[in-house]
C-alpha cells in the first residue's frame, strides 16, 4: 500500500509542476518584460518545484538500484565484480538526470 501511495504523491507533486509551468510555456513574448514581471514568482516556483521532484525521484531510484546490487552481491558473493561496475554506471547516470534538472532550473530563475 505504500508504494502505491508514493507513486500517488510523486503524480501529484508532477501533475503540479506541469500546473506552474503551463502559463509560462504558452504565455506570448511580445513584452519580455512585462511577461517576467508577472509571472516571475510562478517561474521561480515552479524551479524549484521541478527541481524537488527531481531530487526526490533521483533519490528513490539510487536507493533502489543500490539496494537491488547489494541484494544480488549478498545472494552470490563472486558475482560482486560483474554487479559493482553497472551499479555506479547506473548510478552516475540517474544523477545526471537530477544536474541536468538542476541546469534548467537554473536557466529558468536566469531569465527571472
């Protein structure tokens, strides 16, 4: 029951991202100025919002993997170096989603 509970919160918290976010993808750019003023907060919030999910799904999914390469290294000992090396690629990848995340976020509040 838990985990359909986290799969509930992380929809919301996306469906709310996307909610902050959608006035600011369609909004027109014929005063760039104007535009940012009003909407800056929204942008901004929506950042760090964005940047939080990321986090937090980046979070989960490490603590899967690891928890899923020590699981197979604790059930046969030998294979350890086969699991270790696509473990940390494994790892190393599901990071670069959350810093790529970060650099939109951070492109976001630079336009602010």
């Amino acid at each position: 029951m838990a985990n359909r509970t986290k799969k509930n919160i992380v929809s919301l918290l996306t469906f709310l991202a996307v909610l902050c976010v959608y006035s600011v993808a369609f909004a027109q750019s014929s005063a760039k100025d104007e535009a940012i003023g009003s909407q800056g907060g929204i942008m901004v919030f929506g950042a760090a919002l964005g940047l939080g999910i990321a986090a937090v799904g980046g979070a989960l999914a490490q603590g899967r993997a690891a928890a899923a390469a020590l699981d197979g290294i604790a059930r046969n000992p030998g294979a350890a170096d086969k699991i270790r090396g696509p473990m940390i690629l494994g790892l190393a990848l599901i990071e670069s989603l959350v810093i790529y995340s970060l650099v939109i976020a951070f492109l976001i509040v630079a336009k602010f």
